[in-house]
C-alpha cells in the first residue's frame, strides 16, 4: 500500500473515530437536528451539551489536523496518480463537505455559540446550539466515512 493510502486511511479514520464518538454523546437528543420542539428530558439536553461544553477546548484543534491530514494526503494521492479521476474524487468530496461545514455551516460560529453559552442558560439557546453543534458532527462524521470508503474501494482493493 503506498504510503499516501496509509496516512489518508489513519487521518480520515481518526476524524471518523472523533466524530463518532461525539455522535454516541449526542444520539439521545439528535432528534432536535430535525425538530427543536421535539419532547426531550430536558435534564439529558443539558447534560448532553455540558458534555459537548467540555470538549470545545480539545476537540476543534484535533480535528483541524484531521483535515489538513486528509487534504494534503489526498492532493499528494491525487498527484502520484496522474489525477485519476479516482483520485481526484477523494479530495473533491471531502473538500465540499468540509467546505460546507465551515462556511455556510458556519464552524467558527457554531465553536464560539458553544463557549460563550452554559448548560443553564434558556432551554431554548441550549438546543438551538446544541442543533448546530450536532449538524456539523454529522456532516463532518459522513465526509470522513466517505473518504475511508473510496480509498479502500479505489486505492486499497477493498
């Protein structure tokens, strides 16, 4: 396996085991991604976004290098392999859902929503923010699977 496929398969899976992980934390009170009226204990919406609150410090920054890892390690695939267009495909998918995250997803915001908010504040803020927060999870988390996918289908023989 070329040492491009390694390192792209190690960044894109830990940013899938990251993002994993924070969709487990938030699996109880998703269905507010699609509903904020929905009926939830509203003692599991706090304690789910006090968890996510103590996490902010960490988690943006390990991600950042996730990223960084899966572009250059896919434009360095991409290169080796004479812009296939199997190759190019990883770098383009990823870089348009990432994309998406961060501008019209607005990461930056949705990051400082979360610090500059408690988990006593109105219920109403706390899911609004805790929506946001886990829409960019989710979008991030299906953007590293859809690279882990493509790399073992195209690259790896999967």
């Amino acid at each position: 396996m070329p040492y491009e496929s390694a390192l792209l398969l190690i960044f894109s899976t830990l940013g899938s085991t990251i993002l994993l992980v924070l969709v487990l934390i938030e699996r109880k009170t998703a269905r507010l991604m699609f509903n904020q009226n929905e009926v939830i204990d509203e003692h599991l919406i706090r304690q789910t976004y006090h968890i996510l609150k103590q996490l902010v410090g960490t988690i943006p920054q390990l991600f950042g290098v996730s990223i960084l890892g899966v572009l250059i390690t896919s434009i360095i695939q991409a290169i080796n392999n004479r812009g296939s267009l199997e190759s190019l495909l990883i770098p383009a998918v990823y870089f348009a859902l990432i994309f998406y995250n961060i501008v019209p997803g607005k990461s930056a915001q949705v990051v400082k929503s979360l610090k500059a908010t408690t988990a006593e504040d109105n219920l109403e803020t706390i899911k609004r923010v805790l929506r946001d927060v886990m829409l960019q999870h989710h979008i991030g988390l299906a953007a590293n699977i859809t690279v882990l996918v493509l790399e073992l289908v195209f690259f790896v023989g999967f």
